[in-house]
C-alpha cells in the first residue's frame, strides 16, 4: 500500500511550525495514504486541546484529520504486534541489571503500521526509534556514554527488532519539507520574483531550521548538507 | 526501593541541604542532575521526583524577586526542614512518610512560587521539562521521557529544539536522505 506513516513527534514539529498545511498538497502529489494511530491522535488532539498553549495547534491538526488528509489506523492485529515487540525493544539495552525502557507504545506502533501496509516510510522527528532502526550502535553508544556506565546488548532481542524493522524506511519533517521544496509548495513564501534565487535558500535554511527549533533531531550539519545539496550553501 | 537509588537520593538530599543552606545555586543544579542517571535506567519515580524539586530550588534561589520578598524566610527555612525530613524518613527506610513529605514539598514550592512569579510557566513545570530532556539526551525517547516526567510531547519537543542533543551522531548522510524521499514521492 501507498503510505506514510507519521509518529507523534512528526506530526508536532509541523503543526509547531505552521507547517501542517504542506500535508494537503504533498498528499495529493503522493497519492497515497497519510497514516497515523490512535495513540497519535491521541497525543496530537486529544491531550494538547486540553492544554491552553497547544490547543490551537490541536485544532488544526484535528481538522486535517477530519479532511481526511490523515487516516486514522486501529487494528487489534498491529496493537497485540505493537505490544510484543515494545516488549522486545525496552528488552535490549541493560545497565546496572536492568533492561531500559527507551520507547513507548506509540512510536514502536510507527513501524508495526508501516510493516502491515508495506508502506513507503515511517515520518519520525525523535531521535531513539530511528537511531535503533539505522544504527542501534550510535544508541548504544549515546546510552554508554550519557549514563556513564556499561551497556549490555541483548542479542536476541536487537536480532528481533532488527530483522522486523529492516525495510521500514525512517524520514523525518526535514525530507518531508524538502519534498514539498522540490514541488514547489513552499513557494507561496517568496513571491518577490527580484530576488527570488536568494529567498530559495532563506526559504529552505528557514524551513529546516524551524524544525529544528521545534524538536526534529536533524544536526546543524546536515542542514548545511542539505542546502549544499542544492548548491544554496554560502563559501 | 532499590538500594543504589535510595543512597543516590539520600546523597541528594544531604546535598541539597547543604547547598540550600549556603545559597550555592550552581551546586543545587549539579545536585539535580544526579538523579537523572537512576530515573532513565530504572524509570524510578522518586529519582524523578527529586531532580525535579532540586532544580526547581536552585531556579528560585537565583531569583532575587524571591529572595527579597517578605515570604522567603518562611519559605527557606520550610524547605530546609522538607530536606531533612526527607532524609532522615529514607535512613530509617520510612518510604510512606519520605513519599509524604515529598508530595507536601511540591505543594510548598507550588504554593510559593505561584505568589512570588511573574511568568504564566511555574517552576515545577519547567523543572520537569528540563529534566525531562536530560532523561531524552540520554537515549531514551520523547515518548518515555514525557511520561516519566508527566508530561506531553509538546512541551518537551519545544524545549529540545533549542538545545544541541540532535548536533551529533548522524547515521545517515543527508543526500542519502535527500535521495530517499526523492525515491519515495518519485521527484526527478
């Protein structure tokens, strides 16, 4: 099946940006389906519009859902497979005797939904699901040297994990900006045609930047690698 | 309790006291980041509890609007008292009366710094996302780390965009990525 799967911090570093609107015009550019869980709706409508800073942000997320630019997944299959390999993922990683729980039900949900579909990718801004899926050494490393003591890697379960998520791709809402960029969506922005070439690198730089701001794990270097990317770099 | 846990939070308090006591605020910061460690690895709710109320201690012992105002000497002596209170429950391994304490310590704080700010955000919450994200620099995700702190995403993606934990560690080149998402949305 033709999908995206979003996570809830995807979703946050959008809506926290302004951004949330690119989803209409990248969905029908996409032509697929635009996922999340319930778990997500949860933590991305049903917790923030209680809470008087983000409730706007809530709002328009909520009406995307409504539009049907996000289809909404709930399957006891993905749920009872979510629960068991959550299970395995807060089962890898042990310090001082003790397997430490680094993700939680609804990010490991992210890539039970996109194995069931076949998707095409899982949208996750956080750093801990996707170092594990595409180099669960740099997570052990960080875990290692953050909490200052030996980390023990339960083989059996990394295997488990690793070999179930292998052909789950990780994108973040730095490549889906970079998408909407190349389809030009994001050019209702630089409408002064005079000096447009350099609006185009203040658009991206700014762009990436403000999702960095809200949260997206993307480095100040692979920002830069990006503009460089389409020759927007300075020097 | 585990063993380890309680002497790191029995040390903490100790600490705490005697930092309070000498107004050492960079000591107190320190202090709360000790706890940290216990709370990732064990999701242990009392070295969460504690690195919250400790940096919520050094972030208004630095306010000069708190310190001068009529009600700090009530407030600085109530704290102190919490501390030892709290310490002396956990040496004779009084874990219901160390929990109550520290529930009456939150109100105590709470209570204060909601007549002494002029900020809509209270120091409590604040505290918790701070640390929050220390537990997130730690490896583990924003998910775990908004539930052991009581929190949501939100408040703490807004808090960890403004710090440099995501400026290391890449595992992917960006063109890579850049070629990914060309693949997927099939963009020549």
């Amino acid at each position: 099946m033709k999908a995206l799967v979003f996570d809830t911090s995807s979703i946050i570093s959008l809506a926290l940006n302004n951004l949330l609107w690119i989803i209409r015009p990248l969905k029908k550019q996409f032509k697929g389906s635009f996922i999340i869980s319930e778990a997500v709706r949860q933590e991305v409508i049903d917790k923030p519009i209680k809470n008087r800073r983000f409730m706007f942000e809530a709002l328009t997320i909520k009406d995307i859902l409504n539009e049907g630019y996000l289809s909404l997944i709930e399957d006891k299959e993905i749920e009872d497979k979510t629960k068991y390999l959550v299970n395995v993922a807060n089962n890898i990683f042990k310090a001082n005797n003790s397997y430490i729980t680094i993700l939680q039900h609804a990010e490991v949900e992210c890539i039970v939904i996109a194995k069931h579909f076949n998707a095409d990718a899982c949208v996750v801004d956080e750093r801990t699901l996707r170092f594990l899926v595409e180099d669960y050494n740099k997570l052990a490393d960080i875990l290692k040297n953050r909490l200052h003591t030996n980390i023990e890697i339960n083989q059996e379960n990394l295997n488990i994990f690793l070999n179930y998520s292998k052909d789950v791709k990780v994108i973040r809402s730095t490549e889906l900006c970079i998408a909407a960029y190349e389809f030009g969506i994001l050019d209702r922005y630089i409408t002064d045609r005079k000096i447009h070439l350099e609006l185009r690198k203040t658009l991206l730089e700014g762009v990436l930047w403000g999702l960095k701001f809200r949260g997206c794990a993307i480095s100040e270097t692979e920002i830069n690698d990006a503009l460089g990317f389409y020759g927007l770099l300075k020097g | 309790m585990i063993d380890s846990v309680k002497r790191d939070i029995i040390n903490v308090l100790k600490g705490g006291y005697r930092a309070l006591k000498n107004k050492e605020v960079a000591e107190l910061r320190d202090l709360s980041n000790h706890t940290i460690h216990n709370a990732s690895i064990f999701r242990d709710k009392d070295s969460v509890s504690i690195a919250i109320i400790i940096f919520s201690l050094s972030k208004i012992l630095e306010k000069n609007q708190y310190r001068q105002g009529n009600e700090w000497k009530g407030f600085y002596k109530g704290c102190l008292s919490f501390l030892d209170t709290a310490r002396s429950s956990l040496d004779k391994d009084n874990f219901e009366n160390y929990s109550n304490t520290m529930s009456e310590f939150f109100k105590f704080i709470s209570i204060f710094d909601r007549k002494m700010n002029l900020f809509i955000d209270n120091v409590l919450d604040n505290a918790k996302i701070k640390k929050g994200c220390r537990v997130y620099e730690h490896g583990i995700s924003i998910g775990c780390a908004a539930d052991l702190f009581g929190l949501t995403h939100w408040e703490l993606m807004n808090y960890i965009g403004n710090t440099t934990i995501s400026d290391y560690n890449i595992t992917m080149s960006m063109s890579d990525r850049i070629k990914m998402v060309k693949e997927i949305f099939k963009i020549k």
